[in-house]
DNA sequence: CATGAAATTAACCAAATGGTTAAACTACTT
DNA sequence: AAGTAGTTTAACCATTTGGTTAATTTCATG
C-alpha cells in the first residue's frame, strides 16, 4: 500500500479512537500524519468515508477471533475461559476500542447491522452441546453472552470512571487488568460450571 | 424555576444524550424547545455551561442513591444485591445515562476529578466489616465495583450491540432488562457469598 | 396609562470546518 | 529532453456553528 496512504490510516486511527467522529477534525488528522489536509480527500473522498474504514477494521476486530477458541475440541466453559483471557489481553493493547466501538454501533445502528457477525452462534451451539451432558449450567444464552462480554469488556469502557473512583495511575490500572484475567476466569468457572 | 429555562434544560438532557457534546448543535435544541436561539446564551452563556450543566445533573445520577442503601443494617452481600435491583431499574429507566457519563469522563477527567463522589469508601467499608466476620468471600475491592457495576451497568453501554447481536428489539431488550435483575443478584450471590 | 426592567426575537458576525481547485512537483516512459 | 500520469500543495470556497446585538415585546408596578 501507498506510504502516504498508510500515515494517514495511522493518523485517522488516532484521531478517530481518541475523539469519536463528531471530535475529529480532518486538518488535525492531516497534522498528525504530516500532509496536507487535501491528501486525505485524494485518498478517501470524504470524512465519511475516511472513518468508515476505520471503523469497519475496528468493529471486526472488537469481535475477536472467536471462531479458533470455539472450535477447539473442549468444554464449553473451558471456551470461555480462553476466550475471557486472549480477549483481555487483547483489549490491554487496545482500550480505547469497546468504547468506541459502542458509540458508533449507537450512533449508526443501520450501518453496523450490514456488516458481517458470527459470534453468537458459535457460542450458542458449544453451549447447548454442554448443557446437553450436564457439563455446564443452564443460563439464558443472552445472558451468559452479556455476562461474558461485561466481565472483560465493562472494565475498559469505564476506565476513566474506574481510575477516578480509585484514584488509580493509568499503570495501577493496566496491573488491575492483568489480575483481571484470572478474576475473569475465576467468575467464568463459579458462574457456569456445574 | 423560569419555564422557559426549564424547556431548554428539558432540550438541552434529550438532544446531549443523545448526540454528545459534540454531535449535539445549539440550534437543535433550541427547535426542541421551541424558542429562539439567543435565549439559551441568556439563560446560560454558552455551550459549555449549559452542557456542564446537564452533565453534572447526569454524572451524580449515575452513582446512584447508594447511601442510603449502604447504610441499612445489613450483610454486605444483601446490600449488594439490593443495589443491584435497585440500580438496573434506575437504569431501565435511564438507558442511555451510562455511555454518556463514561464519554464525557473519558473526554474530560480534569472536571469530573472536581465532581463529589463517595461511593467507594461506602462500599469497601461494609466489605471489610463482613469478610472480617466471615460473611463474605475475600476479593480484591477494586475487582468487586467492577464486577458489580458491571453486571449492571454493562447491558445498558453495550445496549445497541446486543439488539444487533441478539437480532433482539427494544422491547426484548428492555424484558432481558427485567429478567437481568434476578440474574444479577443470583450472580452477586454465587460470586461474593461465602 | 406610563415606565422600566426582563424576556424574546431576527438579523448578523467571525471563526471553524469539510471540501475543491488549479497549479506545481515527481518520477517514469519514450 | 519531452511528455505524461500520478502525487502534493497553497489558496480558496460555501456552509455550519457558536455567539452577539440591537430592536421589539411582555408585563408587573407606580
């Protein structure tokens, strides 16, 4: 790919997580990458359009790569425990996203509805399978699907409330989630496991 | 109170809500009041002040009346759970009150850090007196609130991604919604129960 | 009714912002 | 060297937007 193209997908990736679309100013992304402001309608058209690559790349991305962790050969709640960890690991790297992610699934319903979701059937069917053997408890499946997502996710969409309300360091916060992990997991097997 | 600041105020809540700060137009609200523009500058200067405004009205909300709850004679573990009913039927109420919180904290933790707040010491305070008792499971404090404000508070952020998920409407939603109160207590329950 | 303060409006303003354009620069081909 | 297509820039444009102003209306009070 074109090297101006790239700094500017870069730049835009910044701008947009940190300050969500209304926030944004394209000369700002154009700043940051180091061009000039017209590049970015060379390259992308329009402020529209810029964004809807980010956050279509950002959005796939906020749905982890489940699909490998589901199909493994394992319990259901072993699944979720694998998952519960890669996905904060994951989100450690990238915190800002869930709420980001979230705003612009509120902001534009429509345009989120057309792009491609798979998850919650791979979960469904692993968990009927376990509930079948009596291997894992009976839950509402949307339930254990909140629960699930809140345990990891719910920490990085508040964590300018949480740092606040602790009066915790943005490091003190990063080590909360590294504990988080195994709290997580901890929570996993209480809630589901028979 | 003057009506007419109260119909700017009542404008001023749906259209900040809803779009942010900085998808939201004065001019928006102004229609919504149905009064001319220059009367929110003369009630209340600008911008800012009138978002400032509606925003601490909203963050005080969102720590909720925990007070009083935490303040009965009671296990702490019973205390937690009647917050948690207590809190998702608030929230029921106020679906879109916790993206818009953690938004403007995220986007300006200077103000909030000014805001009053005194909900964790509540907490960890009848924490400590019951696991001291033996009433109670031994958790790191700061994993309690996020577990607990998460099972709460987490289905209202993630609200639009879970109809999408769920292929669920507003009204599953809000019956999901209903049904989460038993699940969060159950789960508070299971998880800090001794 | 006269008066003066408060409330309200239409018109206006300056700055910001997304977007365009025409010219200039770069690099490759013949 | 000349031509050409793609890339980059400075200057510009139209619209939007938060905010102001000066004039008008409302209304309670003497």
């Amino acid at each position: 790919m074109n090297q101006t193209e790239e700094k500017i997908l870069e730049a835009a990736e910044k701008v947009f997580l940190k300050h969500g679309y209304d926030g944004s100013r394209m000369q700002a992304i154009a700043d940051l990458a180091g061009i000039n402001k017209a590049m970015l309608h060379y390259y992308f058209r329009s402020k529209d359009l810029l964004f809807e690559r980010i956050f279509k790349e950002k959005f796939s991305r906020f749905f982890p790569a489940i699909e490998e962790t589901f199909q493994l050969e394992m319990h259901f709640v072993d699944k979720l425990c694998i998952f519960a960890e890669k996905y904060i690991d994951f989100l450690i790297q990238n915190p800002y996203l869930p709420l980001f992610v979230l705003n612009n699934i509120n902001k534009n319903p429509d345009f989120s509805k057309n792009l491609p979701l798979n998850m919650p059937q791979l979960l469904l069917q692993s968990y009927l399978e376990d509930v079948e053997k009596g291997l894992c408890k009976m839950h509402q499946p949307a339930q254990i699907l909140i629960t699930v997502l809140g345990i990891c996710a719910f920490p990085f969409l508040a964590k300018p409330m949480m740092t606040l309300l602790l009066g915790a360091s943005d490091e003190d916060f990063f080590e909360l989630m590294q504990q988080r992990k195994e709290e997580a997991k901890k929570q996993i097997r209480i809630l589901f496991e028979v």
